[in-house]
C-alpha cells in the first residue's frame, strides 16, 4: 500500500520527510519491523511503500517528521485479518 505526507506551506524550502514505524504500545519489545516496513520512494520523500510482513495484535505506529523544524504525523495501523489492503488515518500535531 501507498502512504504519503503533504508539507505545508506549500512554499516551504525543505520539504524532505523522514519515516518512523514504532508500537503503539511501547512495552511491545518485538521487533516492529517484522510485521510493517514503511519504504520512501527516495531519500526525504513525502511518498512511500508500507509493507504488512506478518498477523499483528495492537497497533503499529508511522510517524513522518519534517527535517525542517522536526514537526510530526501519525498514522495507526491495525491488523484485521489476512491483509488485502491497509487503511490509514492520519492524526496531525
């Protein structure tokens, strides 16, 4: 599946991104990368692949941060079952 970020303003000078997947539990110690991998299409792309690995229980976490100013989104992603596509809805602060 496809995920991608908008920068604001849409002037702004670096509008480079970088990709975070964590737990939404943080006392989840697996290795979250087993189950979902978040690959830009290029070095600070605001565009990139989210890959579902394996069945999870919880939710997993992405978060784009600007490297400009270091402002964040977050995205949950849930397991529902044998995966045919990942919905994703964004939470911006």
């Amino acid at each position: 599946q496809r995920i991608a970020g908008t920068v604001y303003p849409s002037n702004a000078s670096n509008k480079k991104v970088d990709w975070l997947v964590s737990w939404g539990d943080p006392s989840n110690t697996s290795n979250v990368s087993n189950y979902i991998t978040v690959t830009p299409d290029s070095d600070g792309s605001t565009s990139a692949t989210v890959t579902c690995k394996a069945a999870f229980s919880g939710n997993i976490v992405i978060t784009a941060t600007t490297r400009q100013n270091g402002y964040k989104a977050d995205c949950i992603v849930s397991f529902v079952g044998v995966p045919a596509n990942i919905e994703i809805v964004g939470r911006y602060y």
